[in-house]
C-alpha cells in the first residue's frame, strides 16, 4: 500500500478520474471499515482510502482534539484488507485557507434525527466529502450504513 499526503502525489499516481474505489475514514479504523474496503475491492479498481480527521464536522464541545489518531496501527489494518492506496493529507492540504464555503445539505434530511442533535455536523461532513471526491475523482465510493443518515445525506449530494 502506498501512502499519499498531497493532492498532488495522488494526482500523480491516478492522473485520470473515475479509475478507483473510495473509502473514506477518519482513521481509528474497526473491522467495520476493513469491511468497507474489501466491498470496495469487488470493483475491481484500485482501492483509495482516506483519514483525515475533519474539524468542521466537530461541535465546540465535541473534543476535536482528543479524536483518537492511530496512524500506524490504521496502515497495517488498510494494508492487510487489500487497500491499495492511502490518502492522508493533513488540514493544510484539504483547508489551506479557513473553509467559509461550505456544503449545506437540505435541512429536510439533514436537520432531523442526529442532525438535529448535532447541528452543522452534515454541513462539515458534506463539505469535506464534496473536496474528498475531488481530490479522489472515485467511480464508486463506500460509507457504512451504521451511519445510515449520512450515507443519505451523501447519497443525495452526489
Ligand atoms: O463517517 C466518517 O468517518 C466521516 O463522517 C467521513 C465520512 C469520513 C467524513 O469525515
């Protein structure tokens, strides 16, 4: 497995878009991932997941600080699941300037159940998804449906 942290070194190595399945993570990996990945590889591209851990998606009192960050431990759980590349770029890469623009999902889906406890979380989660796919340019992308309100939410974005 390789592991990229600019857009420009994947863009280097998947110079066309549409050539790969995407994971994306935000590390702390779990088998529910790993799962993830090995559907992802039934579609027989190469299989790109990402960690980043996405600040806009944190309430103030939500400890963004104290999200579990496991690096290596996550590599060798995406490099034994078959993952072919690694995207781990770091909040300079993805926000290189404070993201004012934002993503702001229909209110009718993302402001209910969790998004009504958790206010502007799909916005943060919209919005790094929306750059994610651009950096990645995937054909097939893989969320989990334990979060079943974002895969609709994400869903309907694309
Ligand atoms: O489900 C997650 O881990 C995150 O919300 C995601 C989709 C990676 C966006 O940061």
């Amino acid at each position: 497995m390789k592991t990229l942290h600019t857009i420009a070194d994947l863009r280097a190595l998947l110079p066309e878009a549409g050539t790969c399945a995407f994971v994306p993570t935000m590390g702390n990996l779990h088998e529910g991932h790993l799962s993830l990945v090995r559907q992802a590889r039934n579609h027989g591209l190469p299989v790109v997941a990402s960690i980043f851990v996405n600040r806009l998606q944190f309430a103030p009192h939500e400890d963004f600080d104290r999200y579990p960050r496991t690096l290596a431990r996550d590599c060798e759980l995406l490099d034994s699941a078959g993952c072919d590349i690694l995207f781990a770029p770091d909040e300079r890469e993805l926000y290189p300037q404070p993201q004012s623009y934002k993503v702001t999902p229909d209110p009718a889906l993302a402001g209910i159940l969790e998004g009504h406890f958790r206010p502007g979380f799909f916005t943060g989660v919209c919005t790094v998804v929306m750059k994610l796919f651009g950096c990645v340019r995937p054909s097939v992308a893989v969320f989990g449906k334990k979060d079943y309100q974002q895969l609709m939410v994400i869903r309907r974005m694309v």
